[in-house]
C-alpha cells in the first residue's frame, strides 16, 4: 500500500498562483486544497490539519502575517510564505511570527519542492527527536554534545556550539539574527548583529571547508542564516 499523500493548504487570492501551484504540487505527489482568503484558510486548515501551509500575505481580508500568528496559535504544520513582498522587513516580520520558510515571488518550481521537502522533513523531525543530526559531512551528537566533519571531531566553544545548536533545532529553516540572538545570548541581547557575525564567522573557519563560500552555514542577507540539510 502507498504511504498517504500530503496535504498541502494553498492560501492565496491570486487564480492563476493557485492553478500553478496546484499544477506543481499534484505532480510531485502532494494533495492540494485552496484558499482564497485568510479566513476561509484558517477555516480549512482547522478542519483538514495538513501536513503544510503555503501562504500568501497580501490577502484581501487579513494580512498573511496575522494568519500565521492565528495559525501558530494552534498549529505545528510548516508554514512557507510565498509572497511578491521582497523587502527584508516583510520577511523578518513573517519568520519571527512563526513561518517557517519565505519565497519571493517568482520562484522556480524546484526551488519550492526542495524549500517543502525541508519544511516537511524538519516536522517529521520535531516529532521523532533524533538526537543525532546529520547534514552531508556534518554530523552533531547531541547527546554527546559532539561535533564532526567528514569523521574528524571538532572543538567548540560553549557560545559556538549554543549557536550551532540553534541552527540544527531549525535545519533548512531561516533563523533570523533577532531570534538567534534571543536563544543564543539572551532575551536582553537585543539588536547586536555585529556580534552574532563575529562568532558565525568564527563557526564557518571550524566547520567550512571554504569559509567564504559556506556549504552549511548559509548567510541570508539582512535577515539571517540558514543551516543547509543536504538531501540524502
């Protein structure tokens, strides 16, 4: 017997997004159901429970950031936001609110695939608590407390390895510097982005092969960083 397929929720007022993205999802195995408000979205997710959201935020009756917060009240699904809004605010605001994941409209079909097999497999994840995570060449015991590249154990501090730890909680997920800043040092941390860069950088020389062009530790600009999960 075939596993079930997953339910995705596509929440936008655009038509043509919606057969596009409905086009996509069927034809990578997903079950698909619409939504063209933020009310009727709320409704649908509440009474179907899918394994994901798709959001739009310019919604004519609520803004997308106000579904998430609604939706988080609530619900553990992934949320991916997939909005024309670009600007690094909008998407600082979306993140810290509780979606998982922000795509700017347009986006490559791939690129979303890739951005729900992460999302999905990061849920799958929270509910299993494998304490070992593995990521290419990187592997962190968490148990342990261990940290490895291709085999070889690598030392951390304890703020280095706090941080490490953070990513991993949120593999392929943005963490944005606020919340990073929040779990690593502190709700009275604040706005101290600079110092984050400086131990991320400090990170990328003990766990990159080339600093400069990270393989794990992704930068995502004027927002924050993103632990790479390579597909297995």
């Amino acid at each position: 017997m075939n596993p079930p397929r997953p339910v995705v929720l596509v929440i936008d007022d655009e038509a043509p997004m919606r057969r596009f993205l409905r086009a996509a999802l069927v034809s990578s195995g997903y079950q698909v159901l619409e939504a063209e408000t933020g009310e009727q979205g709320i409704t649908l997710a509440a009474s179907h429970n899918p394994e994901l959201v798709l959001l739009d935020l310019g919604l004519p009756d609520l803004d997308g950031l106000v579904v998430t917060q609604r939706l988080r009240e609530w619900s553990l699904a992934p949320i991916v936001v997939v909005s024309a809004r670009g600007q690094e605010n909008d998407k600082i605001l979306a993140l810290d609110g509780g979606a998982d994941d922000y795509l700017t409209k347009p986006f490559a079909v791939g690129e979303l695939l890739a951005r729900l097999r992460v999302a999905l497999r990061h849920a799958a994840g929270q509910k299993g608590g494998d304490p070992v995570f593995e990521s290419g060449e990187l592997r962190v015991d968490l148990g342990r407390r261990q940290v490895q590249i291709a085999g070889r154990e690598v030392h951390l501090t304890p703020i280095e390895y706090r941080l490490l730890v953070t990513l991993v909680k949120y593999a392929g997920r943005v963490v944005t510097h606020r919340q990073l800043l929040r779990e690593v040092w502190g709700p009275h941390a604040g706005e101290q982005v600079q110092y984050l860069r400086v131990y991320m950088a400090q990170l990328r020389h003990k766990l990159e092969a080339t600093p400069g062009k990270p393989r794990y530790l992704v930068t995502e600009p004027g927002v924050g960083y993103r632990l790479r999960l390579e597909e297995r």
